[in-house]
C-alpha cells in the first residue's frame, strides 16, 4: 500500500512539473493566424454560413467541434486564444497522464517514466506553437487508439481512430495496421474494432449528403514546396551554392519556388505517395505476422510494438510530404512515446534507434522557427540545421522500415 501511494505521489508530481509551466504559453509571444482562421471560421458558422461552400475551410469537419466552445466563450481573439489554448493544454496533460499510467501501472516493475519525459521535452521545444495549433486533438485520438486496442477495448479504438481520421485525416494511414492486430487476436476484436470504426465514421458519411467536406482537399492538391519539407530544404541548401529558388510567402506558410521547384513539384508526389503506401502495406503484414503466445502476455502485440509499427506509416508521410509543418511533430512524438514502451521488451524485436532519431529531430525546430531569418529566407546555419532535422527523420523512416522487416520475420 505504502509502494502503491509512493508511485501514485511520484506520478503526480512529475505530471505537475511537465504540465503546469505550460500555463504560461497561454500568454507568452505573438497571437498566430492559425487561430484567427479558427475563430473567423467558426463565427461564420455560427451566423448561418455553410462551410466549405460559403466558407472555404482546409481542414475536416470533425474539428469544428474543438473550436466551437472557445469561440462561443470568447468576445474577441485574445480570449478565444486563452480559451482554446486550455483546451489544448488538458488534452496534452491527458496525453502525458496516459504516458504515466501506463509506465507505472505495473506494480511488478520499476516506474518507466522516460516515455513521459521525452514526449514532455518534445512539447516543450514546440512550445511556441503547442497551444496555438490543433494538432495535439489528433495525437491524443491516436494514442486513445492504439491504448484502447492494446488494453482490449477494440471497439473504443476502432471509435477514437474513426474520429481521428475526421479531425485532421493522417491517421488514415495506421487504420490498416490497428486492423490487422485486432483481427490477429480474434475475428471477435476484429468485428468490435470495424463497428467502432463504423460509428465513427457514420457523422461523416451523413454529411455527405449536404455538406461537400471533402473540398477541404482542394487547398492541399494545390501546394507547392513548403520550406521546411525535405524536398524544399534540399533546395534551398542548393540556392546558396547558385541553383535559382525563391523563399515566398504562400498564404498563411513558406514555400521554396522557382524552376526547379517547379520541375520537382510532381515527382516528390509519386514518391511520397508511393513511400507512403509501401510502409502502410509493410507495417500491415508486420502486424499480419506477429506471433500469439502464451503467459503473462497473452499476444507478443505488445503496446510497444503496435505503437512502433503504427508510427512508421506516419513517420514516412511526414518525412516525404511536400507539406512539413513544426506542428508535424505533435503527431509523431506520442506515438514515439508509447514505442519506447517496448524496450522493456528485449525480445520484442523493436530497436529505439528511430525514436531517439525522432524527439532529436523535435528539439531542433526552435533553431529555425521561429527565426528572425524565416521570414524572408533561412541564412546557411539555420538552413543546416533544417536539413539535418529532415536527414534525421529520413534515417528514423528507414530505421522504423527495418524494425517492421525484422518484427514480420520474426
């Protein structure tokens, strides 16, 4: 009893100091134009306008849901930013609660709390941008996932996954994958996890019939190279040694143009496309592949390895997009946070080489954005530092392919 308090105090206590200095983000640097699209949208719908028809909007329509409260609590910008930043700000603190549940839920081992601090040190370098963006919504969906299949609660997993696609769309990647481990365990889990999947889903689909959501797509099929991709890094890298590209503003983001941007636009699609969709099908056949056993582990489809093998189809889609935001790395890190779970687990098959990789390349992005030089170019260090954080996600992408070799082989 004094051992289970002793933990309780301690999980407390770290959960305090990784959550609470966060408040201050609240109040901390510029206002972003990201949550003057948020609260512009939303009032327009609000008043009676239909959103991607009257009002053209980027993202699905799940996540007007999320901005709906704070605009209705809010009379202006600087209280909707308070307001929708303390929503963000809980679903991040229920993110790190899950991380110390899980690491400290077996009394039969020491706490493993350094899943917890790396997923706490990654939304500290992204600090500036944390509260001021949505995608801590869709990371705490995917980690719901991957925790409620992996405790057995196949039909909750299938219900957060389907509500994670409808918010912001990438977690349709690793669907695939939470499938095949649900149908390795059991044609009964499968079913649970299909019909939560189905409820999910079913809002969307009944918006179809009077809301056209699916233009939000029409923004994205007509970007370019955003800076901070790889492709568009390369590029940049190359301009300062005489290969002609531009750094210009493109609505609300940067991209790198010119003629050879132009000329790359098209190709970098196929291979993303194509990466893509080979590491959803070679994680899928992973999780197809992974052995039942028998013990105190009743499958080796351990959390570890689902999350890790649900991160590499993420992973990849981040890495070869054209589009490669700061915010992107909301996405990996608690999937990243939940694979280090599976070091307990030797035999597992699951190196952490690409996780390391991973919240490495995190804590980079303060060196380039903000900067006083993104504005109108990166200068050579800066644009260095860029490369080197998309050279270190290249190397997790292909880290993360070997590991899915290796567990399907296994």
């Amino acid at each position: 009893m004094q051992w289970g308090f002793g933990r309780l105090s301690l999980g407390v206590a770290l959960w305090s100091i990784g959550t609470l200095p966060f408040l201050s983000r609240l109040f901390l640097g510029r206002t972003s134009r990201d949550l003057e699209q948020y609260m512009a949208l939303m009032n327009a719908v609000l008043d009676g306008k239909l959103v991607y028809v009257d009002v053209p909007f980027e993202y699905p329509p799940y996540v007007l849901a999320w901005f709906a409260g704070p605009t209705m609590l809010a009379e202006d910008l600087g209280q909707f930013r308070l307001f929708f930043g303390l929503l963000i700000l809980c679903l991040d603190a229920l993110i790190k609660a899950a991380l110390l549940w899980t690491g400290f839920r077996d009394r039969h081992r020491p706490p493993d709390a350094l899943p917890f601090v790396m997923y706490t040190l990654a939304t500290a370098a992204l600090g500036h941008i944390l509260l001021q963006r949505y995608d801590v919504i869709p990371a705490l969906l995917s980690v719901a996932a991957v925790l409620a299949l992996s405790l057995g609660w196949a039909g909750v997993g299938g219900l957060m996954a389907a509500v994670a696609i409808g918010t912001k769309v990438y977690p349709v990647v690793f669907v695939p994958v939470l499938a095949a481990v649900a149908w390795r365990r059991s044609s009964r889990t499968a079913r649970q996890f299909a019909i939560g999947m189905g409820a999910g889903l079913l809002p969307l689909i009944a918006l179809s019939w009077s809301v056209p959501w699916w233009r939000f797509a029409n923004v994205h099929t007509n970007r370019g190279l955003e800076a901070e991709s790889l492709w568009a890094s390369a590029l940049w890298l190359s301009h300062f040694a005489g290969m002609p590209a531009r750094w210009e503003l493109a609505s609300r983001w940067y991209e790198v143009t010119g003629p050879v941007a132009d000329r790359l636009i098209a190709p970098a699609r196929v291979v993303w496309a194509a990466a893509t969709l080979g590491s959803v099908v070679l994680a899928t056949w992973a999780a197809w592949r992974q052995k039942l056993s028998s013990g105190a582990d009743a499958d080796s489809m351990t959390l570890g390895v689902t999350a890790t093998l649900v991160l590499l189809p993420v992973t990849t889609f981040v890495t070869f997009s054209l589009v490669l935001s700061p915010q992107y790395h909301l996405w990996l890190a608690p999937l990243a946070a939940l694979a280090l779970f599976a070091r307990r687990r030797p035999d597992a098959g699951v190196g952490t080489g690409a996780l390391w990789c991973i919240f490495f390349s995190t804590f980079l992005v303060p060196a380039f954005f903000p900067s006083p030089t993104f504005d109108g170019g990166l200068d050579l260090g800066r644009t260095f530092v860029l490369v080197f954080r998309n050279v270190l996600l290249l190397y997790a992408t292909w880290s993360l392919l070997r590991t899915a070799v290796g567990l399907a082989d296994h």
